[in-house]
C-alpha cells in the first residue's frame, strides 16, 4: 500500500490500457472493468443508446430525443 501510494497512475489511461488488453484476451473489439454485472448492464445500455455519437453521451443521464429500445440477448461463451 505504501509503494502504491507513492505512485501516480492516469485512470484514462490506465482504463484505455486495460481496454485494449481485455480485447486481445477475448478477440473483441474493446474491454471495460467494472464494478459488477449490474454497472455492465448499464454501461452497455448507456453505449446503445448513444451509439458513436460523443454529444449523445455527453447528455446521458438525460435521452430525450434518443433511443427508447434495446434489444438484449443471452450469449454463451
């Protein structure tokens, strides 16, 4: 803890580093951490209603005007 606290580490750029390392690990196109399956579920909602938009997701809690739908599949891996 000590050593830990003697450092400084950007979470951008630590949560981007880990992105890319989750997306090597499972093939896919990009990887978040998360504090569980609930903020997942949130996160990936949040990202479907938004889509690729940066001024949609800047406006997020708030979706008027945007998806109302999200489709939600179960997949086994």
């Amino acid at each position: 803890m000590k050593a830990a606290g003697e450092a400084f580490v950007d979470m951008d750029e630590l949560a981007e580093g880990v992105g890319r390392y989750i997306a090597q690990l499972t093939g896919a196109e990009w990887g978040v951490v998360t504090a569980g399956s609930v903020a997942a579920l949130a996160l990936a909602t949040a990202a479907c209603i938004a889509g690729n938009e940066p001024v949609a997701m800047t406006r997020l809690p708030k979706s008027g005007g945007l998806k109302k739908r999200v489709a939600c599949t179960s997949l086994s891996l």
